[in-house]
C-alpha cells in the first residue's frame, strides 16, 4: 500500500503518497511531474537518471523514494537560478556537448557532482569520471570538453 512521504527537492519539500518499491527516479517524473531526469535503462547501467543527493551524485533508478527522506535532492530542474543557467550548463551550451539530448540532463548532474569529487583535471580523468553517464550518439569529445571548461 502506499505509504505517506516528504521529499526535499529542489529546495522545496514535498509531501506525496508512494508504495515503497516506487523509486526515486518514478517518484520525481510521475509523482512531481520533474521529467528532467531521464529513464534510460532503469538498471542503474546508463547515468540519464542522475540527480544529486546530498550534493553526491546518485543513479535515481536504483535508490528508492522513501530511502530518500530527509535528504538534499537536486534535479537538472533545480540547477539554474531563475533564468540563469548554473555554469556546467552554459559550458555544455558553448561546446555542444550533446546531440539528441536524452543523456543530457544526467551527463550534467553528473559533471556538477563530479566537478566536486577530488578526481584529477586531465581530459582522461574526465572520461573515467564520466564513464557513469552514457551518450548513444557518442558525443564524447564535446561532453569531455563541457565538463572541462563547467568545472570552473
Ligand atoms: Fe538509471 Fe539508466 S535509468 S542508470
């Protein structure tokens, strides 16, 4: 049966109703309507999913709702401020660091979290960094070349 929950997301709580195998990722598209964060694979395996938790970059997919009270969630639709984009989005923006799109908003939740992880500044680092977050269209280059200059 559904259980009664409180989500911190984006800065604002949210009280909703979820059975207890509902996770993180179904929670924020179909309970909260925030259908930034994309469902890829489901199985933890591709990174279009990825929201920060605590400020820790965290597949949604494999993390359920309620394992989630209490702590500081970020989606891709909690990163600007108002009309200005956060600086890992406007560096995907400069180097056209997507193509289709639909890996995008997990690639730059995960360059957020990972520009705060104490990996090294090589574009090698960057690749192994980023080996969560997976592109069909294989914009590797230019999304390697994004997270370098979002890093700031
Ligand atoms: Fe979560 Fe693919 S949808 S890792």
């Amino acid at each position: 049966a559904p259980v009664p929950i409180k989500l911190q997301v984006n800065g604002q709580e949210h009280a909703l109703e979820v059975e207890p195998r509902v996770t993180l990722l179904d929670a924020l598209r179909e309970n909260l309507g925030l259908t930034g964060s994309k469902k890829g694979c489901d199985l933890g395996q591709c990174g279009a999913c990825t929201v920060l938790v605590e400020g820790r970059r965290v597949n949604s997919c494999l993390t359920l709702a309620v394992m989630q009270q209490g702590k500081r969630i970020t989606t891709i639709e909690g990163l600007s401020q108002g009309e200005t984009l956060h600086p890992m989005q406007q560096s995907f923006l400069a180097h056209d660091g997507f193509q289709c799109g639909y890996c995008t908003p997990g690639q730059i939740m995960s360059a957020v979290g990972f520009s705060r992880e104490p990996w090294g500044q090589t574009d090698a680092d960057i690749r192994e960094g980023m080996c969560g977050n997976i592109c069909r269209c294989g914009a590797y280059p230019h999304i390697v070349a994004a997270v370098r200059d979002g890093r700031g």
